[in-house]
C-alpha cells in the first residue's frame, strides 16, 4: 500500500491542511492516513492542540519537517469542559458536541493563518465531527473540504438516512460532511461495498467516496507500534516478552474496551471472575477513569482487591494504555473480547483474531452485527453500556475462543486474507487511495483543475432534498404555533362550524331547521381577517443578525447551504 506515486503537476507538492478530532479512535487512524498521503508524495499540516501533539509523534519521526509540519494552537476554553481537558478520552460521549464546539472557535485565528500563509493549503481534510464548520471554513477559502469517517459505513449510511431525527450537533456534522467534495472511509470494499454504493447513490450522488482501509499504523515494527498511545503500568517491551513466553499459539485471550469505555465495579468483577475460573492465560487493558465530570460511577476501572495475586504467572493487568495492535498481532493471542469500536474490530480483523462482541454504545452495535451475523467472525457475548455478562457463561466462552476448530476462528483467517489482499498493490483499497491521491493532486490554489469548486446540479438538488429534510422536521412545531394562533381569533371554530354545516345541510335535504349561512360567512371573514392581522403582526419581524451570517442576507439564495445551521440559529 505504501506507493511512492508522485503528484501531477512535478516539482510541486500539493499542500493538504488536515483537522482531526481530538480522540484517540479518531486522530490514529487519521495520522495513519496521513502517513499514506505522505508516502505518495502529498505535504501535510496537521492542527493540533498541545496536549494530543503525543499522537503525531511516530509520523513525525518518519517523514521530513519540510513535509509534514504542525499547526499547534491552545486548546479554546469551553465552559462546559473540564479546566485542562483537550481530548476525548478524558470524558464520556456525551462531550462530543462540546469538544467540537470549542475547536470551532478557532475558525479566525485558521482563516487569518491560511490568508498568511505564503503557500497556503489547496484542501482541507478533517474530521466528520467537525465538519460543521471545517466545510464552512473551506468554503470561505474557496478551497474543496474531505470529510474523513472513522466510524463503519454500516452505521454512516443508517445515520445519514436520519438526520431528521439526530441530535442537531449530529444533523449539522453529518449534513455538512455530505456536502464535503468527497469522503473517506477506514474500511474496505470486500466487508462493505454495499453500504458504500447506498452512500453514492442515495447520499452524495457522486463516486468520491473512498474506502481505503484498514489503514495500517504510520509505523512498522512492535517498537513504532507501542508508541502510539500514553503511559502504562507496564512496559510494552515486558508485556511482549511475556507474551513470548506463552508457547502455545491461539491460548491467549486479550480483554480491551478501547481508549473511551470504562468499566463499572459490578462489571469489572464479571469480567475478573470469569478470567480467574476460566484457567485460560490473557491480558486485560484497563483504561484510567474518566475526569469528574458529572455525577456517575466512583468505581469504574476499579480491579477486585486480590485478583492480581490470583491470577500471577498467567495473567497480565494493564493499567493505561497498552499496545494493542502489537498484542493482537501476536502469535500467542487468539481472541478479543472488544468493545467492538472500529479501530479495534479493524486491528482485530487484521490480526486473525476471534472477536467477542460486547458491543456498549454509538456504531459498536452497527460493527457486531456486520461482524456476527452477516461475517460470522465474532462471538456475542453481552450488549449495553451497564449491561453485566453472566460470569459463568464468559468463562466458557473464554475457554472455547481458543479452540481452532470453532468455525468463527476459520472465517475469521479467511476474513484477515481478504483484509490484507485489499491493501496490497492492485487491491480494492490501494486503488482507491490512488484515486484519492490523484483527486488531492488536482487541486490548484483555488481551483480544482480548470474550474472553481461548484456542485454538480445532481449535488445541488441532492443538497436541496438536505435541506428540505431539516426543515420538515421543523415544519411540527411551525404548524402548532399556527393552530395556537388560530385558536386564539377563533378562525379554527369558525371552520369547523362551516364544515358542520355544510356536511348537515348537503347531507340531509329534509334537514329543517337551517342555520343563516350567510352570518356564518360573515362570522368566518372577519375572524379571518382578524387572524391574517394577527399573524402578520406576529410573523413579519426583521431578520435578526448573526455573526457568521453576510450583513443584509436573509436567505438561502445569496450563500452555500453550509449557512444552515446558522439561518436555523438565527
């Protein structure tokens, strides 16, 4: 995968300004990205906050200063985080909205450091959770925004059919992603080439969107592999050798719920007991508790007093970050039990694992079904973020995982072969990259080849229908303000009144007793008229400004349907 395909245009290399989100399950697999754009001959400027600057580390020592450089600003103060907080591994999900919030304050210091810059940017490739207003920020560049998703495309396609029922932090992200120039997936045709054609078809009716994973870590060998996390309570190079002792091939069961999940007491204690009856050999990765943010479970993360002891000799308990990729490549390790996210369930994939599917929140249950029961790969052992497994019952799934006969373990080979095939040269992925690459390399300044960016008019009408969709989920609570108003001048009782006799009296011919219908009409026109007065007073009011909106607009026509959120906000 790892193409030395020189840019069109010689001599001159195009200059990507990449956006990450700041999480561990997101800025990975993007550095990783980036490290194939690097190889093919692209220069990058990555933003950065200080304290995920660590994450750069191996793509920094890899590739040239001259070609990849850093963008390092303070991390925008957000009221509603943490004091010292950058990064989403600190907190749960639910912080998502208001970490991508406090980045986006960083919209003029970018825009003012891009009108600066004396070989600025020819696009911006950054993260689907801040699309937001990366796009917005793109589109005032006059430059193309890619929208990178690190989620699978199983769940990106359910998603986007409702955005008029997400959250709005999620419609407006998702929305604007859409309307990117292109996207890009961490995944490859073989496991969701459906998916990804419903996403051109019914999405971004264009066939810029690209899957080309699994992405492999920006740095080969054990030694670059433990390098990509934090600290931990035991040396990568320890775990390793122990991990070398086990002679046994496929015995070891690893146990890791990603860099975003933590554990209960009453959870950990399940998962304890059931390694400890099992008898099987494992390494548990246990993640730091999150910062106290908000009212919640003192006791997560919390190992059972004594367990360490019991298990001594065929037992490894990680306390911070482990070296996962390493872990799952080795021949020792047979199976998972995994959160399922989909950097874990793609290291998985990659590695020939058995995975034990205890899927807990966002895409995890999308990526267990795809894995479970269309793949037959994976295992399932439990669902639910609180949920506790049945001890009992893990044990012996535990047990089982390492057999070689079980039938899951054979497609899960089969699986890894056809993962690998697809990011060697000539395979679906490393062809898409190529086409990703040659898309970047025609960008120009402010031009992609010989024309400014414009939507095609199948892009515009599909940006229409967008549009239409969040307004229509607007359009119940503009109805009932109407009824309301209605009610109020007593226009709605008029007509029901007329509905009434008109049915009566066109119904019955014998029906004698005849009610004036002409003091009805009266009646009915002037609560009318008094109604229309009523909403016209209440309705026309000037357009109220807003920061972001141009001075003087007050529709759609005169700006790009990126101004949404903001016309809504308005």
């Amino acid at each position: 995968m790892e193409s030395q395909m020189a840019c069109e245009g010689k001599g001159v290399s195009k200059h990507i300004w990449v956006i990450p989100f700041p999480a561990c399950g997101h800025i990975l697999p993007l550095v990783d990205l980036n490290h194939q754009l690097l190889l093919r001959g692209l220069k990058v400027t990555i933003l950065v906050t200080p304290k995920n600057l660590c994450y750069l580390s191996p793509l920094l020592s890899l590739h040239s200063p001259s070609n990849v450089q850093t963008l390092v600003f303070p991390f925008p103060s957000q009221s509603s985080l943490p004091p010292g907080v950058e990064q989403m591994q600190d907190l749960p999900i639910s912080f998502v909205p208001d970490i991508a919030t406090a980045l986006g304050k960083l919209y003029d210091p970018l825009f003012q450091w891009f009108q600066s810059h004396p070989s600025p940017p020819v696009a911006i490739l950054s993260d689907t959770l801040l699309s937001s207003w990366t796009t917005k920020l793109a589109c005032h560049l006059n430059i193309p925004n890619i929208s990178f998703l690190p989620f699978n495309v199983r769940a990106v396609s359910s998603w986007f059919g409702k955005l008029n029922i997400m959250p709005s932090f999620y419609t407006e992200a998702y929305m604007a992603s859409i309307q990117s120039w292109g996207l890009v997936f961490n995944s490859f045709k073989e496991l969701e080439g459906e998916n990804l054609d419903i996403i051109k078809e019914k999405f971004t009716r264009h066939d810029r969107v690209w899957a080309v994973g699994p992405l492999l870590p920006a740095k080969a060998g054990d030694r670059g592999l433990n390098e990509r996390g934090g600290p931990s309570s035991i040396p990568p190079g320890q775990v390793m050798a122990w991990l070398d002792s086990c002679h046994v091939d496929k015995s070891v069961v690893y146990v890791g719920f990603g860099s975003q999940i933590t554990l209960t007491k009453r959870q950990m204690k399940a998962v304890a007991s059931a390694l400890e009856d099992s008898g099987v050999r494992f390494i548990w990765a246990v993640k730091d508790p999150m910062k106290r943010v908000q009212d919640g479970d003192d006791d997560q993360s919390m190992i059972p007093q004594g367990f360490e002891d019991r298990v001594a000799g065929r037992g490894l308990v990680i306390k911070g970050w482990a070296p996962q990729v390493a872990i799952l490549r080795h021949r020792a390790v047979g199976s998972n039990l995994s959160h399922c996210g989909w950097n874990s369930a793609l290291e998985g994939i990659l590695a020939g694992v058995l995975l034990l599917a205890w899927p807990m929140q966002a895409d995890h249950f999308h990526i267990t079904k795809l894995l479970a029961d269309e793949f037959g790969v994976a295992i399932r052992v439990c669902k639910g973020l609180r949920s506790i497994p049945d001890s009992v019952k893990l044990a012996r799934i535990f047990v089982d995982s390492t057999s070689m006969a079980r039938p899951e373990r054979v497609r899960a080979i089969k699986l890894q072969k056809t993962a690998l095939n697809a990011i060697r040269k000539g395979g679906s992925s490393y062809q898409a990259l190529d086409k990703l690459i040659e898309g970047l390399s025609s960008f120009n300044g402010n031009k992609i080849k010989e024309n400014k960016i414009r939507s095609s008019i199948a892009e515009q009408e599909r940006l229409h229908q967008l549009f239409i969709q969040v307004i229509t989920s607007l359009h119940g609570n503009i109805e009932d303000e109407f009824k309301s108003l209605f009610q109020e001048t007593q226009v709605a009782t008029a007509l029901d009144t007329v509905e009434q006799l008109v049915e009566e009296q066109h119904l019955n011919p014998l029906f004698s007793d005849k009610t004036n219908i002409m003091d009805v009409v009266h009646n009915l026109s002037t609560a009318k008229k008094a109604g229309i007065q009523y909403l016209i007073q209440t309705l026309v009011l000037p357009f109220p400004s807003h920061s972001s909106i141009p001075s003087g607009v007050e529709n759609m026509q005169e700006v790009t349907i990126s101004f949404v959120p903001d016309f809504a906000a308005a």
